[in-house]
C-alpha cells in the first residue's frame, strides 16, 4: 500500500478550517479522510514556518 500524497494547497486548506473557522482537528480529519494526528502535524508545521510552509520536494 503507498502513501496518500497530498498537495500543498489542499493542506493549506485543511490547516484554515481549523485555524480560521474553528472546525475541530477531529471534525476536519473524518470530512477530510486524513488521520487527525497528520493534521496536528500541518498546523505545527505552518506555525513553525508560515512565510513558507509545505515546501515542495523534488526527487
């Protein structure tokens, strides 16, 4: 099974429902099929750099 990849626009996305609607990190993951503790992970991740959060990588 491979992991799910998913784009930067769509975490950005999910990390503004709870940062900025005040959807709860359960409610975003269950609509958003993303386990809660990857969501936790972006909401740290965009706190802890928010000028340039998510960069892209390439292989």
């Amino acid at each position: 099974m491979q992991r799910r990849k998913f784009s930067r626009e769509f975490k950005l996305e999910a990390v503004r429902m709870v940062r900025d609607r005040g959807v709860t990190i359960a409610q975003a993951s269950r609509d958003l099929d993303v386990h809660a503790n990857v969501l936790r992970k972006w909401v740290r991740e965009l706190a802890a750099d928010p000028g340039h959060p998510f960069p892209v990588t390439v292989r």
